[in-house]
C-alpha cells in the first residue's frame, strides 16, 4: 500500500514486549481477528515479543450478559495493553434497549479521535502506480454519533430528533491529524468535506476550522506545502466514483467520512480490503472497514486481508516501519496473483486458506 508513514509517533520499538488487546466482538471478527494475528506472529523477531490479551465486548456479549462493553476490557486495553485489534460488531439496526455499540464507545473511552482508512488499489505490476490512492480521515467522537437522540409525539405523529455535535477542539485535531497526512504523502493534497451550504454552523464550524489549521499558533508554516481544497459531500461521493485520482487525503466529519470510505471501498473491489486504524495521542487500535456480516458468519470465506491489513497499519503507527511492509507486500502480492481469493474477490478459497497465502510470503 502507498500509505508508508506514520501519521503519530507512537513508537514502541524500544521495548521487550508488545501486548496486543485482541476483541473480536461479534460475527466474521472472530473469523478474520485470527489472521491478523498470525500475520504478526509471522514476523518472528523483527518485531518485539508479541503477547495477545483475548478481551470479551459485542451484541452477542451483550444478549448473554446486557452489556456490550464489559469495563474489564477498557481497563485491560488502558492498564495492561500497547495496542488492540478489533474484530466487527453486529449493531442492530433496531432500537435495543441497553444496548450502545461498544465501538463507538471504545473510540470515547480511549479518546481515540481519529479513524483513518487508507483505500488504495493494487496495480498489476510493482512498477506501475495504483488507480486508486487515498486517505479517508475521519473525525471519530462527534457529530451524529453522539447518539442523542430523542422521539416525542405531535400534531403529525411520532416526530424523531437527532442532536449533532460538532466543536472547535474536535474538529481541530482531526484537522491537525490529516494535515500531517497529507504532508507526508507525495501529493501533499487535502480535501475538506462538508455540507456548509446546508448546515452552516455545524459543517461551517467544521470546515472553518479544519481550514484554520496551517495558520494556527504553533504552525509556524509547516504546513505550506499541502494543497487545501473542499467539496461538498454529495458532490464528493459523485466525484469519488467518477474521478477517484483527484483525491489524495480526505478529512470529514463523523458520518460523512463513514459514509464516504465505505464507498471508496468499492472502487478497490470488496469491504475485505480495506483497513483502518483508530488512533489518539497515547494509543492505537486497527479495524478492519467491514462489519460483522452474519449472513455469511462461521461459513470460512471471510475476506480475512482489511484485517491483516489493519495489523499492518497499526505496527506502522507504532513504528514498526519493517514489520508493516512486509505484511502490505504479502497482501498485494495474493491480490495481485489473484489464485488465493475469498468469494467476495470472485474466488473461491476459504478465509483459512487466504490467511496461510499470506503467512508463507511473510
């Protein structure tokens, strides 16, 4: 993959150990997690020595005990882990009450403000430049997602209300977080999405700020060399499908960044590749893009590479440079012989058998 440098140092490199916090929550997360770990387990001692710490959280938790994120895996993940990996989870799309999904908590619990997701295409040869290569940043902590939500009767029936939150200090950071992005890709290209021409304090505080940033005190200039540019989101969405090589990194709201790296994703051909990372100022947990999928749970075609990608990237943040680039060549190396692929790629190995593919090019 193109997306080479760390974005934060939060290097590890130094130490004996690395503890991995392994949630493999709910549906194909318990079938891709462990591919992700054996990728890791494969680069023997470039690496420190790797411990995984197995913590419990989920809808399937949550149906057995009433509650989707056990504390003992937050203090584990704050106390006793350098780093996790999370699986998927099967978030209803019904009111459940009791139920708040455990991701979306981890991220505020962990201050985990930021959620990138490189979706970068493989070309068919190491020599040529890949169709697509970009980087959703999306801000991980606000907006839509703060699940305030309220349902009242009226004179036209039920009337449902959602409060979204954007503030200064959020949108700030991830505003910081992809310009040092940007700044270290070839382009050096940003794109601002919003809907400031609808929602002009929410998205107008947002893209005001994010703007603000290369002129920010302690700036100092650093950031002159990245190109600023916005699109409006429904626009960006047409354009991303159309004209995919015009975007290099984009930094977007809550739902819109969701929204728009889910669809980026088709651009490289399934949600089983694409990776991310959620990542704060002292810690770092990867994600493959994809949820649960439980229409083809325990059936072992589960596309395990955004996993194992998301290893990858997650070793990287932590400076683990070497280690990364050995895993990104195994998974380009499979998708590029295309002879060892899950169903979702149009072959027919099992999630097992990709997982081994990639272990033997480690």
């Amino acid at each position: 993959m193109a997306f080479r440098a760390p974005f934060r140092s939060l290097s590890t490199t130094a130490r004996q150990s690395l503890r991995i916090g392994m949630i493999p929550a709910d549906g194909i997360g318990r079938e891709v997690l462990p591919g992700a770990k054996a990728a890791i387990q494969a680069l023997g001692s470039s690496i420190p020595k790797t411990e995984f710490v197995d913590l419990l959280a989920g809808f399937e938790y949550f149906t057995r005990t009433g509650t989707a994120l056990p504390e003992e895996t937050v203090q584990a993940l704050q106390n006793d882990c350098d780093c996790a990996m999370f699986g998927a989870v099967s978030s209803p799309s019904r009111k459940v009450a009791g139920y708040s999904s455990p991701i979306v908590a981890l991220r505020k619990k962990l201050d985990l403000y930021a959620n990138i997701r490189p979706v970068t295409s493989v070309a068919s040869s190491h020599d040529e430049k890949p169709a697509v290569d970009l980087v959703v940043v999306r801000e991980n902590t606000e907006c839509l997602y703060v699940k305030d939500e309220t349902q009242t009767a009226g004179p036209n029936g039920k009337e449902a209300r959602a409060i979204r939150l954007i503030t200064e200090r959020a949108s700030r950071r991830i505003g910081e977080m992809a310009f040092k992005i940007a700044q270290n890709r070839p382009r050096k290209h940003l794109t601002v999405i919003h809907k400031s021409n609808v929602l002009s304090i929410t998205d107008g505080l947002f893209r005001e700020t994010v703007r603000a940033v290369p002129t920010s005190p302690g700036a100092d200039g650093k950031y002159d060399s990245v190109t600023v540019a916005e699109q409006l989101v429904d626009s960006a969405v047409y354009r991303l499908f159309r004209e995919p090589h015009i975007y290099d990194v984009m930094v977007a709201p809550n739902l819109y960044g969701d929204i728009i790296s889910d669809a980026a994703a088709a651009l490289v051909g399934s949600l089983g590749l694409v990776p991310s990372v959620n990542a704060g100022d002292t810690f770092i947990m990867g994600e493959p893009v994809h949820g649960s999928a439980p229409d083809i749970a325990g059936q072992n075609i589960a596309n395990p590479l955004a996993a194992i990608r998301s290893a990858a990237l997650m070793l990287r943040h932590l400076g683990h440079m070497d280690g990364a680039d050995r895993i990104e060549r195994a998974v380009d190396e499979v998708i590029r012989e295309g002879t060892c692929l899950t169903p979702d790629l149009g072959g027919k190995s099992k999630t097992t058998e990709v997982v081994e593919e990639v272990v033997k090019r480690i």
